[in-house]
C-alpha cells in the first residue's frame, strides 16, 4: 500500500523534473540549438501542429537554426507561427526554407532570462511540494482509517519528506548549471 503510494510520489516528482528540463531548453543561451522551437506549434492542413511534425530543423552552426519544410506550401504558416510565439528570434524566409540567426545575448538580456529561469526553478519546487502534500494527506487518511499504525506514518512521512529534498536539491542544482550557462559570454 505505501510501497504504490512511494512510487507515484516519485513518479509524479519526477515528472516535475522533466517539466523543468523542458522549460530550460525553450531558454535561448546565445547558442542555437532545435529545443528553441519546442513550443511552437503551427495551424497546417486544418490542425495544430508542432514544428518538428511538418519540417526537418537543424543547426548549421552556432548561430543559425534552419528550418526546411516537407511541403513548401506551409513555410508561411511556420514564419506566422514562429512570430506569434514570441521566442525572439525573427524568420528569414527565402522561399525554400527559414533561417533563424540567434544574436550574442546582451548582458542585461541575459539578466532577464536568469530571472526566468528563476521562476520556471520556482514553480517546479511548487509542483514537487504540492506532491508532498498530497501524499501526506494520503498517509494521514491511511493512519486515520487505521489502515497503518502511527510508526509506519512517522516513517512514511519521513521518506516521503527525504523524496521531496531530494528533488528540491535536484531542481536547484538544474538551476544552478542553467544559470552559468546562460552567464557564460
């Protein structure tokens, strides 16, 4: 019974670590890399789609994203899209595929995106502490419904409350490596 209740509190912690990992690769560091376009998504042939769904993208070199559609009916709808997302970068379209060139990041641009990265660090310690909370209540009910004696919560809340520390320490050392990454000139 605790056993399944320490798995899904792993799971779903775990699962806010692969959230934060996400955010922090839609975080332009001045290098070009595909993750950039993650987030976008593009209105083709009457859904929404992802980027990587309709087109190959690649990273020539260090400051250039291309993008080169399967169909070059839909280049426009990429360049709308990539606008609207507002990652910025701005599309060059030359008819057959987009370049995207990422500029050397400003120092004060690099602050701004620290700061993000800060908040994104911050909602996912929120998530792994709602976790927490939750599979306290959980034990708290079992003990209540005298399903398991007040040693084994004592010891289930401490394993649970070692979890949570532990993928505290994991989204501050994340952050941690992000933030020297997004420093380093």
């Amino acid at each position: 019974m605790l056993e399944a209740l320490y798995k899904e509190t792993k799971e779903k912690m775990d699962g806010a670590m692969t959230t934060l990992d996400r955010d922090f690769n839609s975080l332009r560091t001045g290098r070009a890399t595909t993750t950039v376009l993650d987030t976008v998504h593009v209105e083709a042939y009457g859904t929404e789609q992802p980027v990587k769904a309709i087109a190959t993208i690649t990273t020539p070199d260090a400051h250039t994203i291309l993008v080169q559609p399967w169909d070059k009916n839909v280049l426009g709808a990429i360049e709308r899209a990539i606008l609207a997302a507002n990652i910025g970068l701005t599309p060059n379209n030359d008819g057959k595929v987009i370049r995207l060139n990422i500029p050397p990041l400003t120092e004060e641009t690099r602050k701004e995106l620290v700061k993000q990265a800060h908040h994104m660090a911050e909602e996912q310690r929120v998530a792994v502490r709602n976790v927490r909370r939750h599979s306290n209540d959980h034990v708290k009910k079992l003990n209540k419904d005298k399903n398991i004696s007040d040693d084994e919560m004592s010891v289930a809340l401490d394993k649970i409350q070692e979890m949570t520390d532990n993928h505290i320490k994991k989204v501050d050392a994340k952050l941690a490596d992000k933030e020297a990454e997004l420093l380093k000139v």
